[in-house]
C-alpha cells in the first residue's frame, strides 16, 4: 500500500513493487519487509507475494525484478502516539 491504512484511510494497494523499490522504502522506515529478506530473493531471482494474513482475498503486491509503471505516490506519515 502507498500508506498505512490505519493512518490515512485513502491508502491505495500498489500490485507490483522492484526489489529496488522495496529495499528502499525498507530504508525509509516501511515496516513490512526487511530489507535483509529481499536481498536473497532477489540474488535468485525469486518473486515475493505480499498478502494481507487477516484477509488474504485482498489483492497483495508482488515484489519482482521488473521495474513497474505507473506507481502511486507513496506517503509517510510520521507521528508520535501517546
């Protein structure tokens, strides 16, 4: 997703992701993948799919080699709860 849902409701599913583009928003503070388990997938070429584990009828995204089109704007949002 290009936010946090919980956060900004109007969050949009992104279907398909580089290896480049995970490892960044890894870096960047995306909590859902650690940078560390991308690296050996994309070493071997393996593609990932993403699925919600509480809905797994949602569409995920598949994180490959292939550099997508298209992507929406990714936001962050950072915010100290109390």
């Amino acid at each position: 997703m290009n936010a946090d849902p919980k956060d900004l409701p109007e969050a949009v599913n992104i279907p398909e992701l580089s290896y480049k583009e995970v490892i960044e928003m890894a870096y960047y503070g995306a909590q859902v993948i650690h940078p560390k388990t991308i690296k050996p997938l994309q070493n071997k070429n393996i593609p990932l799919n993403v699925k919600n584990f509480l809905d797994v009828q949602l569409p995920g995204t598949v994180i490959t080699s292939k550099n997508p089109h298209h992507l929406p704007q990714l936001l962050y949002i950072s915010a100290t709860r109390y």
